[in-house]
C-alpha cells in the first residue's frame, strides 16, 4: 500500500496537474473527501508544490528505475497518471507528462552556461510541455526545428512548439519551412536542395540537445495517430505502414517493434534530421496519451534516446510488454 508522502504526491499531481476537484481527488484514490483535503494540504506543507511538483508517487519511481535499467537511459521520469473517465477531454492525456517535460525544460535551460541551442521535435506532448513551462528570460537560448513545420497542403503544423517555446523564454526560434513528410522523392530532393532549407538542418546538427516527441501509427481501434489526424501521410501511405509493421514514428522515421526501419519508401520523404545524426547527443524523448507502449518500446530500441518522459499508463504498458517477452 502506498504510503501517505506517495499518495500525498499522487494528490497534488491530481489536483494541480488534473484539475479535479476534491471529491474527485478522493474517487480516485479510494479515500475519503476529509483524507483528500489533508492530503493535498500535506503536498502544500511539505513545499512540493512550486512551480512544479517536487516528488512522484513511489509506484512512479518503481517503473523509472525499472526502464531506465533496461534501456541504460541517462534519466526517466514517469509522470502520475491524472486522466480518467471523470474528463472527456482528450487533451488532458498529456497534462501530467507535459509538468514533467516543462520541469525537466527548465533545469537545462536555467542550468546551462551561455547560449544554448535546443533542437526540438513537435507533437502534442511537446505542446503540453511547453504549455507548463514558466515564463522565464533566457534571450540566449536557440531553438531549431528537427523535422519539416509544415503539413503537406503547407499550412503551420498545429503541434510545432518553436514559436511557443521563443514567446516562453524569450530566446531565438528557427522553423524548417518545409512539410514533415515530403509528397514524393523528387519532391523531397528539390526541397533539401535549398539553401535555406540546408542552412536548418546544419543548424539542427549544431544542438547541445534535443527534444523530442514519439508517435503510435496506431490502428483503427485506437485514436487517430498524429501523423493520420493531421494529415502528413495519405490514408493509402497509412495502411501501407501498417502492412510493413511499422508501429512508431519518431522524427519522420517509421520502425518496428525491434527499431528497425521498416522497408516502405515512405521513409525516404522525411524532411529534417535523420536518425543516425542525433545518434550519440543527449535526446529526451517526451511521450504522453494513450496506446503508446508499442511505440515507445520500438523507439527506445532504436538506441537513439538518452533522457525519457513518459506517463505512467504508457510506462506500466511498456513493463508489462517487457516482462511478457521475457517470460
């Protein structure tokens, strides 16, 4: 059973993070509406709350040492889960990973010495990170885009965070204006051969770090993935991913559940940096919603990922798939 500090924690996540009232803190912990209150109010003594939430559940810290183990990963953080059925709006998913990013954010930014440039990914846990970071006066920090900002009918990707992360902090921002998936290969080749366009990815290349996000292809049961909702891929280059048992896309490359690069000339369109050229840097991977433990398990597999976030239903997932294969 979890112990008052942990479920003081999970409290404050909820309350502050999730937005529930009282009672519904209470309903979800399985305690009484008097016990919630002093809970909460034990989270506010003990000063963790802040600007962020300075603790996480026990059972949190459990799966965080768990996957870091496994995976050899410099840090990960598992953010309490804070949606339930109580909201029905799909945007609350990714509250709790976002605290969690935004804190994580804040440390590299206010701990670097001098200018820092940070290449970032998009997505809509990288929205909600951003969406919890402080205002903050950091006019040295440079953030790039690591993949193309722009969908196919080259309208602004709802979901890129350059501009939000520039009007945070009062740093510097720079889009790469071209589509995430180009339409075809001659389309692609014409794009990247602008100067431009290869003056951003020299940039990208140049970063002390990057954030990113990672997204589930999905199927028809689940909630659209990213890359079908907004529409950068067709319906047909959906499926035809889906058949080449692609389940993750992580910066405009499709891979499997080992990580590998599925055989599909969809992954020859990408607009952006490639896998093997952040290979090796410290990347923090910021993943929240729901049905993603495939795909953060393919993604962790590419080897590529240093730094996690994650929320903790996906973390749970990605333990039990774990502990399934090695059984």
């Amino acid at each position: 059973m979890a112990t008052d500090n942990s479920l003081a924690a999970r409290a404050a996540w909820l309350s502050y993070v999730g937005g529930l009232t009282q009672s519904e803190v209470a309903k979800r912990l399985d305690v009484s509406s008097t016990k919630a209150h002093r809970l909460i109010g034990q989270a506010q003594k003990a000063g963790l709350v802040r600007v962020f939430i300075d603790e996480v559940p026990a059972e949190c810290v459990e799966l965080e040492e768990f996957i870091a183990s496994h995976f050899s990963l410099n840090t990960c953080t598992v953010a309490p889960d804070i949606d339930d059925s109580i909201h029905e709006d799909p945007s609350r998913a990714f509250n709790a990973v976002g605290v969690a990013a935004a804190r994580r954010l804040h440390a590299m930014l206010i701990s670097a010495e001098g200018q820092i440039l940070i290449g970032v990914g998009k997505g809509r846990s990288l929205t909600a990170m951003v969406r919890s970071l402080p205002k903050m006066q950091r006019p040295d920090s440079r953030f790039v885009a690591v993949s193309g900002s722009l969908t196919r009918n080259l309208s602004a990707n709802p979901y890129d965070v350059v501009h939000n992360l520039v009007e945070r902090t009062g740093g510097e921002g720079f889009f790469l204006p071209v589509p995430y998936i180009a339409s075809s290969i001659e389309e692609q080749k014409l794009l990247k051969a602008q100067k431009s366009v290869q003056d951003m990815i020299s940039l990208g290349r140049e970063a002390d770090a990057y954030v990113i996000g990672i997204g589930a292809i999905g199927d028809d049961a689940l909630v659209n993935a990213h890359i079908r909702e907004t529409r950068m891929v067709s319906e047909d280059e959906w499926r035809e991913l889906r058949n080449k048992m692609a389940v993750c896309d992580i910066m405009g490359s499709f891979v499997d559940i080992n990580g590998s690069s599925v055989d599909s000339y969809i992954n020859k369109l990408a607009l952006g940096l490639g896998l093997d050229e952040v290979s090796g840097r410290k990347v923090m991977a910021v993943v929240g919603g729901h049905g993603k433990d495939v795909a953060v398990l393919a993604a962790l597999r590419t080897g590529v990922i240093t730094d996690l976030v994650v929320s903790e239903e996906i973390a749970n997932g990605l333990k039990k798939l774990l502990l399934k294969e090695a059984a």
